[in-house]
C-alpha cells in the first residue's frame, strides 16, 4: 500500500476525470518503489503501525513529486525541453532518510 493516495496525486496534478486512475495508480506504486530502493527500506515498514499513521511529509513529498515526473515524462528521455530541479528536489529527500550501510537509522 502506498503513502499516497490516489486523490492525494490527482489533486497535486489538477486531474479532475477518471480517465487514468489505473495509470496513475500504477505511477503511484512505481514512485513509492524507486524511491525505497534509493533509500534502502520500506517506508511503511519503518513509520507504519501507529494507527493513524504519520509518515515524513518530505517522504509523502517524494513519492507525490515522483509519481508526477513519472506521469507527465513516461518515456526515458525529454527531448527539446530545459529542466531544472527544484532545490528540495527529491534526491535531496532520499539523502536526508537513506540507510547506510553500518550504520542504523542512517546516523554515523
């Protein structure tokens, strides 16, 4: 299960219809995946169990601005468009809550 919801992402990309809820479902499942393979852990396995639970919001963030990439981008390249990161950009979300090896809850 996902941090986020569907209507959660479909409200951050101004989607109204339903036309591609199971698209935008599977970005949602994809979004959450990389960004646990980057950080080295399951984000319900680690802050999940309370009940409600709290996740990071910057994690929440992550997946959210993920699964937009993945959405307005499916292909592997952009051809003739200048991109640009934005400064907490989600690379700097995944260094802030990695796991590194050796060390717990990737303090040193």
């Amino acid at each position: 299960m996902a941090i986020v919801d569907l209507e959660d992402v479909k409200s951050h990309l101004g989607i109204l219809d339903d036309a591609d809820d199971s698209l935008i479902s599977g970005k949602i499942n994809a979004a959450q995946a990389w960004l646990e393979s980057q950080l080295g852990y399951s984000i319900e396995d680690e802050y999940g169990g309370d009940s409600p639970v709290y996740y990071p919001a910057d994690l929440v963030e992550a997946v959210r601005q993920m699964t937009a990439h993945m959405y307005e981008n499916r292909e592997a390249t952009v051809v003739g468009l200048s991109i640009t990161e934005t400064p907490a950009a989600v690379a700097d979300t995944i260094r802030n809550h990695r796991r590194y090896w050796g060390f717990p809850n990737g303090s040193e």
